[in-house]
C-alpha cells in the first residue's frame, strides 16, 4: 500500500499588512482544498481591494500541485517569492494572496522581492499551524451479530464512524489512519470469514 505522507497547512484564513516606503502590502491566507478554490478566493480579493496595483498569489496543494503568478510585478520579484514562504513553512493545501497598493516610490527589484517575502512571512507567523493525518474512508456493511466486533476493531485502529443506519443490516461510514486500513480490512474478513462487506475507497482525507 502506498505510503502517503501528513501534511501541514493553517487552520484558517489570516491577514496582515505590510508598509515599505509608502506601498502597503494586504496578505491573505486560506488554507484550501482544490483548484476552484483558488480561483473563488483570488476573484474575490479582486473585487473586494478592486483599485489595488497588483493581486500577487501562489498556491500549494498536497498532491503537488503548484503555482504562483506576479501579476504584473517584475518576473520573480512577488509570485515565487510568496511560494518560497510557503516552502520555508513546509506547508501544503494553502493559498496566500498578497494585494499591492503603489505608494509612489520604486522599491527596485531586490527590495520588492523582499517585501513579498516578508509579507507572506509575516502572514503565516500569525496562522495557527497544524498537522493533519490522511484517512481513507471504509464503508462496512454486517449482520447485527458482528457489530461489536466492527466496535471493538475500529477503536482498536483508532478510527472514527462518521455515519451509521441499520435497515437489514449494520452500515458504518468509517475514517481510517491509511496505515491501519489494511489492518482493519483483515482482521473484520477474519473474524467473519469473508461475510462482512468491506469497500474501502482510494479517496484520501485529512484529518
């Protein structure tokens, strides 16, 4: 079974304002889930800080997927730089968006990207970090004689029953740590000899 790895990202949204020589830097962070999100959230701040000069962003998702943009700053100077905060965090599934008001004064190249780079800096130093485990969801389905059993195992492997209903059978909707998945899987098959319905999904979820 392929190892997959925790990650790290922010419990929720944070802003912070950043000034250099008369430029006042609005970084916005989101801890976030997919592409569309990105795409909401940077329209959003678009509208919102709407006479702004530049909407700088970049993003970091847990399958890899990345991107930044400078929005019109000179090339390296916002967009790989906010990336490079992220990086230095090791964070994953986080979106940071930092809005650009001109003051008037040309930072020059090296300080523009140092400004970048401290605002997305200074934005995660005021997020709330966690750490989150993947989980696969496992949907069971028993004869009501083997419900303990399903209790006892679960709790076992630490895993956690989202939904349960009872028609003609038990039914679990269960999130498993995906390095105990494999262990709950033989050991319901066992003790039933093959008789509880086990349907493990590839979906992963982070906890």
């Amino acid at each position: 079974m392929e190892d997959i790895k925790q990650i790290k990202t922010i419990t929720s949204s944070t802003e912070t304002k950043y000034k250099e020589k008369g430029s006042v830097f609005i970084s916005k962070a989101f801890q976030i889930n997919n592409l569309d999100e990105v795409d909401s959230k940077v329209n959003n701040i678009k509208k919102e800080y709407y006479d702004a000069s530049h909407h700088c962003y970049a993003f970091k998702l847990q399958n890899g997927n990345f991107k930044y943009s400078d929005d019109g700053e000179p090339n390296g100077t916002a967009g790989i730089r906010i990336l490079n905060a992220i990086d230095h965090f090791e964070l994953t599934n986080i979106l940071i968006v930092v809005t650009r008001y001109f003051g008037r004064t040309k930072l020059g190249v090296g300080p523009l990207g140092k400004a970048y780079y401290k605002s997305a800096i200074q934005t995660i130093d005021s997020a709330q970090i966690i750490v989150l485990k993947p989980y696969k969801k496992i949907y069971i389905s028993a004869d009501f004689s083997y419900t303990s059993h399903v209790h006892r195992i679960l709790s076992k492997h630490n895993a956690v029953i989202k939904n349960s209903t009872f028609d003609t059978k038990a039914n679990f909707d269960c999130l498993s740590e995906e390095k105990e998945v494999e262990f709950i899987l033989n050991e319901l098959t066992e003790i039933s000899k093959g008789e509880i319905l086990l349907s493990p999904s590839d979906d992963i979820y982070y906890i």
